[in-house]
C-alpha cells in the first residue's frame, strides 16, 4: 500500500484494513498532537484510493473490518466519500464494517441527510475526539470545538444512524483544572451519550506546543492521583445509558474495558484500590508512552 507519512488508527482497529483517503487534519492545532503536525490537509486523487482498494483486493481474500484514514475523513465532501464507499463495498462485499476519524465539526456541518446517505453507503461508525467538555480546557488546547458544536455534531451522527466512539483525555486540563475538566467532560457526555467511550491518560509528545508548555512551567501536569480521581468522578456520574468503556489504552494506569452502566461498580472497585495501592498513585507525574 502506498501510505503516505506516519499513519494512525484507534487500538480498536488493530484488526481492520486501512484505506488512507485523505493526508492530514484539517485542523492540525491541538496542542497536545503531534499525529499530523508534520502534513499539509490534502485529499488524495480518487484514482489513487481506488487502485489502493483494487491493489488490497489481490493480495487479500478476506477483508471484514475497513477504516479510512488520515484525520477527519468526514471533511471530504459527501459525493466524494460516497464514491469511496461504493467502490469499497463492491470490491469487498464481504466487509462487515466500515469506520473512519471524523471530527464533531465534520459530523456538524453534514446535513442528516448527507449522513443518512454515508450510513446506507455503508459507512457504521465514526471515531471522533472531544478531549474535554470543559470549555477553559477546550480553549487552552485549542481543540476548534465549542460545546454547542459537539452537541449538534452529535445529534446529526445520532439521526443518521452512524455510531460515534468519543475519545476524551485524563489530564489535558492539567493539574489546576483537574477538577472542572472532568465535571463539565462528565456533564456533556451525559448529554451527548455515544456509544463508546475511550478515556486515555494525557501523553506529553514530544515537539508539541503542549511539551513547550510543560517545559516552561505553563502547563503543569496532573498527579496520577488525580488523574485517578478523574476516572472515579467520571464512573461515579456518568448517568445509566449503554455505552462500550474502552478504558483499556495502554497509557492508562488500570486497564478497564466492557459495558456501562453494568460494569460500572466492577470498574470502581479497581480505580478505588489503585488510588490507594497502586505504586503510581504515590508519584509526582504519570510516565506514558508516546503514541
Ligand atoms: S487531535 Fe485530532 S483534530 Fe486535533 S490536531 Fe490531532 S488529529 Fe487534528
């Protein structure tokens, strides 16, 4: 396959096929990412995806879950992705699953109808990140995203039938805002109630604006304890509505993964005994692993 830099895709994915559709984010700005810092956003010809998808298709004879890569795959314009979609699901018929990243700006300013026709297409589901729900937070990481943005992004994939996994980050807001980043994070997740949720502990990449900020002092990171707290609150009060937990990212300081509310008490049994066991707890900061 001819990928094109550095490519990403959600731990859950491990087992699907990647079809790099576009090359970078279209926003590029978050303090703490480094994934495409080093691309400039640009679609990639059309013939080009299709040789990739006809070229997988020689060497393959079993494809069953796809995933369109780079960033916000959903900033591709609707025909575009829909001809994407077609091609992959006549030259894959036997594909069960289709997902791609897509940013709640994206999911926004798609109509219901666009989505509805991207979900017949055959695209299932959308992995997008929302980091935080605190809006001091969302501003300091410059994530491009307001509350009412990600509200409305999510009714529309709702409407449309296209199941959203939310990926938000223990720690971003730091150790000063440590408390309001999972309050107002918990509050809006009880609003926008995706289908899965992945909780990561924050990791300082190197050669981002958020590792200068920790160097210089602007940015002090959370304790682990805290960042344990965040998990506890978070568990505590989400409200009971069926969501997949992948609190299981290999940064995170207890491995936790199953369903919401059902496991909910399980889960708060091992975060209550790693805040008072676990040998991290103890520490000034969290060491994790760059993505
Ligand atoms: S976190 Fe997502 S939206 Fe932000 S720069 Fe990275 S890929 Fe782009």
């Amino acid at each position: 396959m001819n990928y094109e830099g550095k490519v990403y895709r959600p731990w859950m994915e491990a087992d699907s096929f990647l079809i790099q559709t576009t090359i970078g984010c279209t926003h590029n700005k978050c303090t703490f990412c480094d994934m495409f810092r080093e691309k400039r956003f640009r679609i990639r010809d059309i013939e080009d995806i299709f040789k990739d998808i006809d070229d997988a298709r020689n060497y393959l004879r079993h494809i069953r879950s796809l995933f369109l890569i780079d960033g916000n795959v959903l900033a591709l314009k609707t025909d575009f992705l829909l001809k994407v979609l077609h091609k992959v699901t006549s030259t894959f018929p036997e594909c069960d699953k289709i997902s791609a990243y897509a940013g709640l700006n994206d999911l926004r300013r798609k109509s219901v109808e666009e989505l509805k026709q991207l979900k017949d297409a055959g695209l299932d589901k959308v992995y997008t990140g929302l980091e935080s729900g605190d809006v001091v937070t969302l501003e300091n990481i410059k994530k491009g995203l307001t509350r009412e943005q990600a509200k409305k992004g999510m009714a529309h994939a709702k409407a449309a039938g296209i199941e959203v996994l939310i990926s938000i980050i223990f720690g971003i807001g730091g150790r000063k805002r440590s408390r309001e980043h999972i309050v107002e994070t918990t509050k809006l997740l009880n609003i926008l109630q995706p289908e899965e949720l992945a909780p990561m502990a924050l990791t300082i990449q190197p050669g981002t604006i958020l590792k200068k900020q920790v160097v210089s002092g602007e940015f002090i990171q959370a304790t682990p304890l805290q960042i344990l707290e965040e998990e506890k609150y978070l568990l505590e009060n989400l409200e009971d509505f069926d969501m997949l937990y992948w609190g299981d990212h290999s940064n995170n300081i207890e491995t936790l993964k199953g369903m919401l509310p059902s496991f909910r008490e399980y889960f708060l049994q091992k975060v209550n005994h790693a805040i008072t066991h676990h040998p991290v707890a103890g520490q000034e900061v969290l060491q994790t692993s760059p993505w």
